[in-house]
C-alpha cells in the first residue's frame, strides 16, 4: 500500500513539475521579442493592461491640459494634433485647422501628418529591434552594412547618436552643383554623392555630438539590408502593421506627393516640395497622435528589447561639453541633477513641426503635429510638469 501511495505521489508531482514548466515556458515565450515567419522582428502590443487611471486622475489632468491648449492654440489660425495620455489612456486630445485648405479638408484623429524628425524615433527603434535580434551588431561598422560607405570607422550606434561624424547631406549635396537639384535625392544617392565628391567628416568619427540627418537615412539602409525590404515596408512590418497604426505610412514621394497633406508657412502660404523630399529614415514618416500613442505604449512590453539595450537607448553619449542636453540612440535628453531625465524629440520639416515626449517614470505620452509653421508644438514641454518633478512652468509665455 506504501509502495502505490509513493507511486501515485511521485506521478502526481511529476505531472505538476511538468505543467508547471510549460507555464514557465509559455510566459517566457511571451516575454521574448517575435520573430515572423520571414525571420524579421516584430512589435507587438502591450499584453497586459497599464494600470486603470482613476476619474478624479483624469478629471484633474484634463483640466490642466485643456487649460493649455486652449491659451495655447487659436482655432482661427492654427493646424493641430494634439494628445496627453498617460499609461497608454488617453486624458485629453484635440484637433484642429486645415489638413488641406484647397479642398477644405480640416484635421481629425485619423489624418496623417508629417512627424519630421520624429520619424528618427521610430526608425531607431527598428534598428534596435534588429539589434535584439542579432541581425545587425550596434558596434558593427556600416562598411560591412553599406556597399561603398566611405567612412571606415562610423558604426551603427555612431548613426544612433549623432557621433558619427558625417555632414548633413542637405548641406553638401547643394554645394558645388555636387546634386542636379531638378532630380528627387534618394537615401542610396547620398551614399554615392559622399563617394564621388569625395564628402570629407565634418569632424573624426565618435569624438562630438552633431545632429545630423545624413546619420538617419544611413540607418534606413541599414534596415533595408537587415531586412530584404525597402525601408516602408520594413517600418510597416515591423512596427506599424502588428500595433494597429492604420493611419501611419512612410511617405513614397514619387507615389505620395499628390495625396499626402500639405503643409504652409506661419502666412498659410502652401510650402512646396524640393530634390530632399524622397529621402527617409530621418523623416517621412506621416502618423497621428493616436497611432505614435499606440507605438509609446507597446515600448513598456518586457518584450520589447533585452533590459541592456533598453538601458542603452535611454542614456546620454556625449559628455564632452558641459550641459543638460544629451541624446541617447534615437531620444533626445535633458539630464538633471536630481530627478528624471526629460526624454522627448522634436522635429521640423517644411513648415510641419512635431514634438514627442515620453515620460519614463510616470508613463506619459504628449504629442503635438502641426502641419504649418509654429514654434508652439514645442511648448508642449510644459505639460511635463503636470505629472512629474520637472522644471518647467506650466503658465510661461516666455518658454519654447
């Protein structure tokens, strides 16, 4: 009798050992980044649900945020996106102006605007995905990357956080007749432009910072060789298509231009486009503030990336001038003495201006796009300090 009671014991606790494994093992399964069945790294959204705001929460904070936008932004003359959300739920958003003022079209949740350099967000986000999923290496040379790149000692995360070197391709592509300005500039005719002209560093590879566009249009490449894909499908498989951002696309200049919203001077003069507009990685990006909300949330999934290079996106690289400011791989930083870093990206493209800023600790989100020209976009920092210790004043008419 001992003996079946043993038996039956050591059956039942092998069964419970084994089913107790494979519950590890799903949520470890759970807990890693996907790969699709091309071998491609995807996002995927936030499994389980930040926690709830409370209505007093809301009520409070939609307050002050519409408080703000309201002594902010005038209905008579200014295009805007606008959203404040805080654990992926949104709090406040409001939408307003001209998508198109030849045909009276006016700006609403779903209309896709120009994010600019914000674009840099989303597109250091693949690269890293990438990394993750060890198909690139963040210290690997771009020449391996990149036939004919000419500057041996850039490497990927010398692109991420403006170290590398290079001048801005808006810059050196207009000097000297180096670019028939009547043709539309492509991502792979920089490259041979930096060959042929013989394009000199601006300054020797990983010893300053400098924002510089060149570094992003580089890392489109780059994704499009990790990948097989051109960089809008890559971004779209990649990120936009599993997190539900209907309403997000890479602009295809030679197919887009004559549908994509336009964007206008501080005047409401229609800006129109140049030989830089086909360029991506850096820009072209068009989104709404719903859609980048969606992308901000699912980046707090423990599956997003590995824990160190999460780490490593999120800490400054330059530190050989004395300042606040720094820039991690793909964020902009303010780094106080006490507290949280400030983690936002601004952008400015043609008359369209965009801010994003991600709150860490408190798992914010605010979001401005305008598609004509405003510094105002940029004000939206102040919002900051509705939620944290951050020193900015929510009322000053004086900060930009």
């Amino acid at each position: 009798m001992k003996n079946k009671i043993y038996h039956y014991t050591f059956i039942l606790s092998t069964l419970l050992f084994i089913a107790t494994s494979c519950s590890k093992q799903e949520k470890n399964e759970e807990n890693i980044i996907k790969i699709n069945e091309n071998g491609i790294p995807v996002m995927q959204p936030l499994h389980e649900e930040l926690p709830k705001l409370t209505k007093s929460f809301i009520e409070d904070k939609k307050y002050g945020a519409s408080r703000f936008f309201e002594k902010t932004w005038s209905e008579k003359n200014d295009n805007v996106s606008f959203l404040v959300a805080k654990n992926g739920q949104i709090i406040y958003e409001n939408y307003m102006g001209y998508a198109n003022k030849r045909t009276d079209e006016k700006i609403t949740k779903d209309t896709p605007l120009h994010i600019a350099s914000v674009s840099k967000v989303l597109t250091a986000t693949a690269i890293l995905m990438l990394v993750d999923a060890e198909k690139i290496k963040l210290n690997q040379k771009v020449t391996t990357l990149i036939d004919g790149f000419p500057y041996p000692e850039v490497t990927v995360q010398t692109l991420l956080n403006h170290r590398s070197g290079m001048r801005n391709y808006a810059y050196f592509t207009f000097e000297n007749n180096n670019w028939d300005k009547k043709k539309i500039l492509t991502n792979e005719d920089i490259v041979k432009v930096m060959v042929e002209k013989e394009i000199a560093l601006e300054t020797k590879t990983d010893t300053r910072f400098s924002y510089c566009n060149t570094n992003y249009a580089m890392l489109a490449l780059i994704i499009e060789k990790a990948t097989g894909l051109k960089y809008p499908e890559a971004m779209k498989e990649m990120i936009f298509k599993p997190l539900g951002m209907t309403n997000t696309f890479v602009c295809d200049f030679e197919k887009d231009r004559e549908n994509i919203v336009p964007s206008y001077k501080g005047n409401n003069v229609e800006i129109g486009t140049d030989y830089l507009d086909g360029i991506y990685g850096d820009k072209n990006i068009y989104s709404t503030p719903r859609d980048l909300l969606k992308f901000d949330t699912a980046r707090y999934a423990p599956f997003f990336l590995n824990k160190e290079l999460l780490k490593k996106m999120y800490q400054g690289y330059s530190y050989e001038s004395k300042g606040l400011k720094n820039y991690g791989l793909g964020i902009r930083m303010v780094e106080y003495e006490k507290g949280e870093p400030f983690y936002f990206h601004n952008g400015w493209w043609h008359g369209n201006t965009s801010t994003f800023i991600n709150l860490r600790k408190e798992k914010v989100t605010i979001i401005a796009l305008s598609n004509k020209f405003t510094r105002k976009t940029y004000q939206s920092k102040r919002l900051a300090a509705l939620f944290g210790d951050y020193p900015f004043k929510l009322n000053d008419d004086n900060d930009e």
